[in-house]
C-alpha cells in the first residue's frame, strides 16, 4: 500500500480530543486586555467570581443611596461606597432586597426581576467587597487552604475560583497516584496529567488561564515545553530571539536581595550571569537580554534544553525522597528534598505556562505530612532561577519554618497569615529604602514584597 499524507493528515485531526479543542476556542476569547496584568497576583482585588448556584448574602448594614445620579452600595461603618453606573437606584435596591443570604443567586434575580446583564454590572463592581459567596468559599477552603496557592497571603475573594477548583483537582490526583513515582515513565505521565488538570479542571471543562503572558501564544495542555531558547551575542546584551525564558527581575528591590543573598551566603544571586549545574547535568542560566519586543534589557532565566531523561529522573528522585522522609516523620530531609525538588522543577521549566502552580501544589503535599501544612508560594520560583543549591535550600527552610500556619480555623489562620504579610511589607520597604529589616526579619528574608 502506497504512503498516503492526506490519510496521515486525518488520522492526526481524528486523534485530537474535542475538550482541547473547545479550551483552545476558550484561550482565544480570553485574550483581551484589560489593562496592566498583575502577573504576581499580589494585587488584593476580587477574582473569585460567583455562580447562578451560589447563595449570596450581603455585608451587614450595606444599603443603597445615590449621588450626582449614580447609584451606590454603602457600608457607612467600614467607609466603603461603590458606585453602580448604568443601574438605576431602585433595581440596585431589588437586587440588594433579593440578595437575602437564603436565595441562590438566580433565584435573587428572578426575584428582584432585573435581567442577566443588570446583576452582573452590580455583582462585577460588589462581589468580593461587598456582596459574598461564604458557603462556597468555605467548601474550598476546607479542602485546600487558598494561601497555599498564592503568591502573598490575600483574601479568599482574590483568587480565581477556576484556578482553585482545578488546584485541588490537582491535589486529589496527586495523592491518589503516588504509585506513579515507581518508574521514570509513569512519573512523566503523571506530570503531563497533572498540568492537563492544573489548566482544565478534573471534568476537563473547568478552565482556567494563567497570568502568564505565553499562555496567550500557545494552547498546551500537558505538552512538554520542548524548545531551545535562541540567543545571540550583543553590544551590551544578549539578543534573546525565541524560545523559553523566565523573567528573574529583582522584585522587592535589589536591596532586598542583597540581604537575602548575603544572609545565606550566596553573593553571586545578584551576578550579571550565572550557569547552573548539578549531577553532571546543565540546569540553565540567567542573563541580562532583550529581545525585539522589549523596551530594554531586562534579567532572564533560560531553562535548560534538550530536556533529558536524566532531568526528570533527578526530579523523580528528589520527590521519592521527600515523600519518605515525610511518611518517616523526618521533617529537616522532607524539607531538603522538597527545596531539591522545587528547584529542579521550576529551573527546567517543563510546560510552556502554570509550572509554579503545578510544582508548589506537589511540594504543598508533601510539607502537608511533614509539617502539618502548606506554604504560600511566595517569590521562591524566582529565587530557585537565581540562587545556589546550598542558598535556595536554606531560602526555602526558612519559608517553612515562617509560613507553615498549622492553624486549622480558617479565620484564626487567615489572620496569622495576613499578620505576617504585613510585617514582611513593612520589612521589605525598610531594606528598600537602605534601613534594616527589623521586626518581620523572619518573613522578608523569604517573602519578597508586592513588586
């Protein structure tokens, strides 16, 4: 039988699934700017979006009044006042008398009689600051602590509910499939899987996009992120020209890092450039470049390429590791190898997009045996690209011992954690502008600040 390209062609668009397909259609309806992205996620604005099932209630002497013609939500207690522009006052005033804390939400607006468009102007202005979903933040939070997969300690409402759900998707499947770290081929699948989940949800219909500025050039769930960073020789910098890299800029100020760096002995965080290597193995290198699209030269990761199977067993390798240390009750190994995993992950930089989600979610189940809890994710992606084995490992010991809350409420705990936010961001400005750290040494040493 003759070779027949047209048949190959078919076979291939017959193998694609429709759920990646239709989360393809879905990127793309995605990509509209809405101004200056948030990258870190350390702004602490609503993102938790609500559901015709929600029951949603009202802040506590919220009412309704009107000024220059606009309607507005006050809180006169708390100072707060939103304006409702588009929604004359006495709808506003429906919503809010249908919005009685019993009723789910497409009962209150079949109750107070406004259209889908008009309750969604009010709830994209008062969700999250004035107008709550407690019950379905709660069935989340009871699961999955939402300061575990988050940069900075924020309020429940900060997080996008996509990401979270598919966060503990992620976490289920992974404790379910331990089995998997048995043999390097079933440790890569699992990976693929995983980062399929972190991006679709466990229905495969929960998507979600990442902040990350490739996720809106590329559709690739659980496709390894396979080439080469191009680079070529400059004046003044490198010319980088395609391929993969990771902005290494120094968030919370270079005299920040200066701090951190010399803290745990590792100067040459701050180099101009600096390769890695472990195990015989390339592990990547950051340096300053710029590329056709920059404005200027900035700090930059390049993961290491090819990706070999060595890369991975190493990985494999660290989180059997930390994974029986943990089961052991030997909480200084689980953490050393946790830090070895981290590090290895996020430098060989595996998916095109969500690896920090996707490595931090792994290590968060491991520290959860270990020590009883989880940690934000903090800048420690960014310190893993810059630093040494023997300073990162000492960087993350320290976020564990500062950010592991093993407080069960989730009230009590969300207070010690946005109590220690607060003094880190006093601390981090105090080394910005050449003072000492002082109080909140603990934390700034391992959080960063909001950039």
């Amino acid at each position: 039988m003759g070779h027949d390209p047209i048949a190959e062609r078919l076979d291939a668009l017959a193998a694609v699934p429709p759920e990646w397909a239709e989360y393809a259609r879905w990127l793309r309806e995605q990509h509209v700017s809405y101004g200056p992205r948030d990258y870190l996620f350390s702004e602490d604005r609503p993102r938790f979006e609500p559901r015709a099932e929600d029951v949603v209630v009202a802040l506590p002497g919220l009412r309704v009044t009107e000024r220059a013609g606009v309607a507005r939500l006050e809180l006169p207690e708390a100072g707060v006042g939103i304006d409702v522009p588009g929604i004359p006052k006495l709808q506003v005033a429906e919503a809010l008398a249908a919005i009685d804390g019993r009723r789910r939400l497409i009962e209150a607006r079949w109750e107070s009689g406004l259209d889908a468009e008009q309750m969604g102007r009010i709830l994209r202005v008062a969700f999250g600051r004035v107008l709550l979903a407690p019950q379905a933040v709660a069935a989340l939070e009871t699961q999955l602590p939402g300061s575990t997969l988050v940069r900075f300690p924020c309020a429940p409402y900060a997080i996008e509910r996509p990401y979270w759900e598919n966060m503990l998707s992620l976490r289920r499947r992974m404790e379910s499939s331990w089995n998997e770290l048995s043999s390097l081929e079933g440790f890569v699948a699992l990976l693929r899987r995983l980062h399929v989940v972190a991006l679709m949800g466990g229905d495969l219909r929960t998507f979600y996009k990442p902040a990350s500025p490739a996720s809106d050039l590329a559709c690739a769930p659980g496709a390894l992120y396979l080439d080469a960073p191009h680079i070529l020789p400059g004046d003044r910098h490198a010319i980088f020209v395609r391929g993969p890299r990771v902005n290494v800029s120094l968030v919370g100020g270079e005299g920040w890092y200066r701090a951190l760096s010399a803290s745990v002995g590792d100067p040459q965080a701050l180099d101009a450039e600096r390769r890695f290597e472990e195990g015989g193995l390339d592990w990547g290198t950051f340096l300053s470049a710029r590329s056709e699209k920059d404005v200027k030269a900035g700090d930059w990761f390049l993961p290491p390429r090819p990706m070999a199977a060595e890369h991975f067993e190493a990985l494999r390798a660290r989180l059997v590791r930390a994974r029986a240390a943990a089961q052991g009750g030997r909480e200084d190994d689980a953490i050393e190898s946790c830090a070895a995993f981290h590090r290895g992950f996020v430098r060989l930089h595996p998916f095109h997009y969500a690896n920090q989600s996707v490595a931090m979610n792994i290590v968060n189940a491991v520290l959860g045996t270990a020590v009883g809890a989880g940690i934000p994710h903090l800048l420690l992606d960014l310190l893993a690209l810059r630093m040494s084995e023997r300073g990162y490992a000492e960087v993350f010991r320290r976020a564990v011992r500062a950010w592991a809350v093993t407080e069960q409420d989730p009230a009590k705990r969300f207070g010690i954690l946005m109590g220690k936010r607060g003094r880190m961001e006093a601390a981090v400005e105090r080394m910005r502008t050449g003072g000492e750290a002082g109080e909140g040494a603990a934390e700034a040493l391992v959080g960063g600040s909001r950039g």
